[in-house]
C-alpha cells in the first residue's frame, strides 16, 4: 500500500510532463535554439515555486509524513564532475530529446522506440559506475 | 474541457512539477529520475562488477514505483486529455528542423524521421539514439542528477552543485544543437 502514494505521485508527474510538452524532442530543440519561452518558463517557475515551497517548510519546521522535519540532501560540493557530467548529459539530452523523466512518460505516450534510448541509458549508467574511480 | 484537452501553460505546469517534487520530500525522499537508472543496474546485479552498484536496491523501490506511474501519467495524457492540435513550436525552429531533413511536429512528441520503426531501419537513427541514450546514463551519474534532480531540486534548494551542472547541461545542449546538429544532419 505504502507503494500507491509513490505511484499516484509518478501518474500525476507523467500527466503534468506530457501536457506541459517537455517531453516533446521539438522543445528541446526549441530552447535550445533560444527561440522560445515556454520551458524556461516551466523549468524558471518550477525552480521559483520549489524553492518558495523549501524554504518555508524549513521556516514552518513541517515534517515529513514519517515524522522526520522537511529537508534535502546537501549535493556533494563536487563541482568539476557536476559540470563534466552536465556537459555530457547535455548531449544526450538535445540529442534523443528526452531526459531520465521523460524517457518513462515518452514509453507509455506510445513513442516505443525510446526504449532503445533507455535501455542505453542504463547503459550508460553502468559504464559510469565501471569507472567512477578513475574520472576526473 | 478544452482547457485540458489542449496544452497547459508554462506557469501552470512549472508549478505543479514542483509540488511533484515537494510531494515526494514531504513522504521523506527527494526527487530524482536518473537514480532509477543505478537501481535498475543493481537489481539486473552490477553490484558483481563495480562497488557502486552494490547497495539495497529494496530502499529504492519507492523511485521505481514513481517510474511505473509516469509511464501510466504519460499513457493517460494522450488518451484521454490530450487533442490532435499540432504542438506549436516558433516556425524558425521548424526551418531549420526541414533544413536537416526533419518535417513539421504536428501532434507528435517525438520525430517520425528518427523515432519510427521505419526510421530505425537505418542503422545510422539507432546509433544515434543508442549514443543519446549512453550520454544521458553516463552523464546524470556523473553530475549526480538530472533534470529533476539538480535543476528542479539542487537549485530550489538553492545547492551551488546543481547551478553548475545545469550550466553543464547547457553547455552540452547547446553544443549539440548549434554545432553538432549541422554535422549529423546536414
């Protein structure tokens, strides 16, 4: 049962991506082309309302539903792999047109091939975890 | 009922992507897509080949539920709340698009020219979505997030790492759009 919130939560994020367009390959060309707003606007509002949301539960001291106060993990302050990593996720992303969200929402709005990007992406994943230790 | 079935606005679906992320911190875990991707390597049981994999994959599941329920998000979006309108990308966009082979997106997510069966009968298409699909694994992991992860959390959260690997994901998306695009395509 404790599953069903989790799945309601992902349901309601497939539905808000898909009606949104952010996972259509044309708006990441788009933005990327800087010939639009509309995902700066849906990424610069998300951004603004999340870190409005954030902050004031930190403020109201709200707790999580298992009790704990609101908070989230600190990012590890690894700055050369966060922009490395970035660059090459950026890549993938302006490429297939598709980020890890969309990938799973794309699935099931019948586009079947981006299974083939997926599957890569766990892929990709694994070739990472092979040579973490050896990455800048 | 036209206000559903056509696409919702910027400022409405910003919003609610974040209490998206806000729902899943306030059931005491964060919001991250790509970390599926490593759970998904250690239950298919790459924790044998690299340390990194190797952890309980059963505190994970949680994320993978939120996966199985986008899929359905996205299933019940274009059956039931969505219209055949064309999507309405800036007409420049769409020149430059033809100049690379690539028609008009009517009411599709994904373009035919590279995402059809059809189209991935040319070896070339699918070495491309296979080489797509490898930077984005590789490259979340190694930033440490993704979309969800860094540029919606990391940044409301006001996390310096996350700023600089969103300049990261522009970097590379716009490398790949402005200089590499040409190359593929033209």
């Amino acid at each position: 049962m404790k599953a069903l919130k989790f799945l309601f939560t992902g349901i309601f994020f497939g539905i808000v991506l898909t009606k949104s367009q952010a996972i259509s390959w044309y708006r990441i060309v788009e933005m990327f082309r800087f010939e639009s707003f509309h995902m700066y606007g849906i990424i610069g509002s998300a951004v603004v309302t999340g870190v409005i949301l954030i902050q004031l539960s930190k403020k109201l001291k709200l707790k999580t539903t298992e009790g704990d106060l609101i908070s989230l993990p600190q990012k590890a302050k690894k700055y050369k792999s966060a922009l490395l990593g970035g660059t090459i996720f950026g890549l993938g992303w302006a490429l297939a047109g598709a980020c890890p969200g969309p990938m799973f929402i794309l699935l099931g709005a019948g586009y079947y091939s981006i299974a083939i990007v997926l599957v890569s992406s766990i892929v990709g994943t694994f070739i990472y975890g092979l040579v973490a230790d050896r990455l800048p | 009922m036209d206000y559903i079935l056509n696409p919702w606005p910027w400022y409405i679906t910003g919003p609610l992507i974040a209490i998206v992320m806000f729902l899943l911190v306030s059931f005491g875990k964060t919001f991250g897509m790509s970390s599926n991707l490593r759970t998904i390597c250690s239950i298919g049981g790459a924790g044998k080949y690299a340390s990194f994999f190797d952890f309980n994959w059963k505190e994970q599941q949680w994320n993978l539920w939120v996966a199985v329920g986008s899929i359905i998000g996205g299933f019940i979006a274009v059956h039931f709340l969505s219209n055949s309108n064309p999507i309405d990308i800036n007409p420049s966009t769409i020149e430059v698009l033809s100049s690379y082979g690539f028609n008009g997106p009517e009411a599709n997510l994904a373009p035919a020219e590279l995402y059809s069966f059809e189209a991935l009968k040319n070896p070339f298409n699918l070495f491309l979505l296979v080489i797509g699909g490898i930077f984005i694994g590789f490259g979340t992991r190694y930033a440490g997030g993704c979309t969800s992860g860094h540029a919606i959390t990391g940044l409301s959260n006001l996390q310096l790492p996350s700023l600089v690997a969103v300049i990261g994901f522009f970097i590379g998306g716009l490398l790949m759009t402005h200089i590499l695009f040409p190359l593929i395509f033209l």
